[in-house]
DNA sequence: GCGTGATTACTCGGATACAAGATGTCCGAGTTTGAGCGG
DNA sequence: CCGCTCAAACTCGGACATCTTGTATCCGAGTAATCACGC
C-alpha cells in the first residue's frame, strides 16, 4: 500500500509546467531532466495524463507537451486518479455488497482522503513556490 | 496503490473475534474456514497482530487466537498499521525536505484518511452486524 | 525568391526485461491439553 | 484414585515457490519544423 513513484513524477511534472511554462510545449527530454528519470519511462506516464485530458501531446520538433484546459481546476486528485486508475483503494466480499461494513468505513475513510485531495488545486501550489 | 488482501483478511477476523468470541481463543483453522483463506497465511498475517499487541496466541490444545487488552479502543486504524506498516503512502525528494509542497499535501491527506479510520472503532462495528 | 526534398528533433506505442512485493505452501519444532495406563 | 507417560491438537517461525505489479529500457514508426539545394 504506496503510492508509486509514477503519481510522485507525474505530480511533479505537472507541477512544473504549470510554474515555468503555462503555455509552451516542454520536450519529455527537459521534462526527464529536471526530475532525474529516464525520459522513456517518464513518456509513457504522460501519455496517461494525455489520456486524461489534463495535458496534450505536440509532435515533431520543437513539440513535447503543453497543459490543456482550464489550468486553475487541475487537483491534485485528477493526476493521481489518471495515473493510478480511479479504482477504490480497498476491494472485499465479492463485488458491491453493501453490507460489508469494513467495506463501507474503508470507502469513507478513502472519500477523506479523496476529498482533501480534489480540494488542492496544483495552480495553487505552484503560486506558492518560493523559488521560480 | 491498493490495500493488500492481508489488511483485509486481518480486519474480518478482528471483527469476527470481537462480535463472536471476545474472550475465548479461536483456532486458526476455524477463522481460515469462516473467511476462505489457507490456516497458514491467515497465521502469518495474524502473527503481526500479535506484535502489534492487538491479540494473542495460545498454544498447545484448545490453543488459538484471542483479544488482548481494551477492546473498545481498538480501531480499524490500529490494524491497518499492524499489517501495512506506519510509513508515509507517499515518499519523494530523497528524505525528510520539507519545502517539497506536493509531499506535504499528500501527507495532509493520509492524515485525513488515518483521522477517519483512528475513529472508527471496530467494537462499533462489531455492535453494528446485522446477523450475530 | 521559392518550392521541393532531405535532415533533424521530437513523440507514440508495443515488446521486452528486470525487481520487488504480495500471496500462498510446506515442514520441523515447541507447547499445552487430555486420555490411557499402571500402580 | 492418583500420578506418570504419551499421543493428539495446536501455534510458531523460517524457508521456499509463485504470481502480480511497478519500474525501466529499447526500438521502429510516425510527425512536424527546419535546413539545403536547385530552379
């Protein structure tokens, strides 16, 4: 039970374009670089936040990738839904048997965390930066 | 990022413990059957508990596993750390940096979570089941 | 100056390799209960 | 009826085996910008 270290570079990533480049495209290489992993690996993470809508791809030279959409909605809980998956963190008694009510505490407790996580906006850590 | 199935299997048995035997030791072969898990992982599991000093073991004939210590301040919190471990759910920036912002909002998170399950005492739960 | 093609700098996606952790099994050793047996 | 012995029923702990998942790399294919060249 840990988050992976996909969630920790994908979190960061996004929390990098949005403090340095709002608008241009960033190559995966710079991307790779400023978090020291290998720019392959980080690729394929972003490809899951392309999927999700939270940034695009630009092909081609001069591409890499750039944030989509409305920046100042992007939670902390839609990057790590989009790379972890959206799957409640605690499965038990075949399926959706509500009676369980282990189940039913441990989904509470995950919805507290979820919500906390959905209140952080990334732009609003971004702002608070010390150094830019 | 998933709870293990242990955590699962370790929180049935404390419920069952609690709401069908809170005095008497119970083999490990009767909690295995009643939640369709080999004897022998269940012990494993089962053995963290002990370290934890949730339960304890009883040797010999007639031997098994029984509730130690106040019941009621039991909480599914206490379990959960029992067999997952106390770690953070979220490690970066090598070591204990405090100014990293997306650490510190991950840890307000959990926190939120632990908060939840902290309070969530299995005797209530226990007090809850429909069928006894 | 302008179009055309080649080059370069990128991303994309699949296949693959590797490592670690979760899950589960097996077995020998120690411990307690209780039954059996002899006095 | 008492005490001793022994077998049975347990748990304990370590050593495995297996399976899944996370992590990471490699490579071929596709794409867009830019540069070079010839007209």
């Amino acid at each position: 039970m840990k988050f992976s270290k996909a969630t920790n570079y994908a979190l960061h990533t996004m929390l990098y374009l949005l403090a340095f480049a709002p608008d241009k495209p960033v190559g995966v290489q710079q991307l790779a670089d400023a978090h020291r992993v290998s720019p392959t690996y980080l690729s394929k993470i972003l490809t899951k936040l392309v999927k999700a809508g939270l940034i695009e791809s630009a092909s081609g030279a001069n591409g890499g990738y750039r944030l989509k959409g409305k920046k100042e909605e992007i939670s902390m809980l839609d990057i790590i839904h989009a790379v972890e998956g959206t799957a409640s963190l605690f499965e038990c008694c075949d399926g959706e048997d509500d009676r369980c009510l282990i189940r039913r505490e441990m989904r509470n407790a995950e919805n507290a965390m979820e919500k906390h996580l959905h209140d952080t906006k990334m732009i609003e850590l971004a702002a608070a930066l010390p150094i830019r």
